[in-house]
C-alpha cells in the first residue's frame, strides 16, 4: 500500500489461537484481532508476532509513502495601466 504524505492508512491483521500480538513501530500490543490507523512519515514495514500454545508467527506489510511534494502556487498580477514594466 502506498500513501501520499502526511496521510494515514489502516493495518488490520486477524490471528486464531493467539494468547499475544505484538505489532512492532510504535503499534505494541493488540489484541488478536483487530484494526488500527497508522500515519508513518516514510515508508514502513510493520511487522506482527502472534504468540499461542501451537508456536508462534510473524506476518508484515510494508506502508509506503509518496515522495509527491506539496504543490508550488505562484500568483502574478500584471498593472496595465503602466506604460513601462
């Protein structure tokens, strides 16, 4: 997924049996289903660790941002009334 600057996205993850989730960058804990909206600043990776009595697993998805830069306004007024410029 890729997001412009200065926007958010929503990572939903879903997990069966899992006692914990851990999602990494600054998400932390979660429960073992769930959404939650990030608004990274550069592109990410975000990485889950579920936890159960049958072992554990990791999952990741990488949110990228757009190095789009704000657009440039210029305005220019023109004085007809002048004989010179």
């Amino acid at each position: 997924m890729v997001i412009a600057r200065k926007m958010c996205a929503a990572l939903t993850w879903s997990s069966t049996n899992a006692s914990g989730v851990t999602i990494d960058n600054g998400v932390g804990k979660v429960d073992g289903s769930g959404s939650r909206q990030v608004c990274p600043t550069q592109t990410t990776t975000y990485r889950a660790s579920a936890v159960g009595e049958g072992g554990s697993r990791d999952a990741s998805a990488t949110v990228g941002v757009s190095k789009v830069v704000d657009r440039l306004t210029l305005h220019v007024n023109f004085d007809t009334a002048k004989a010179t410029i």
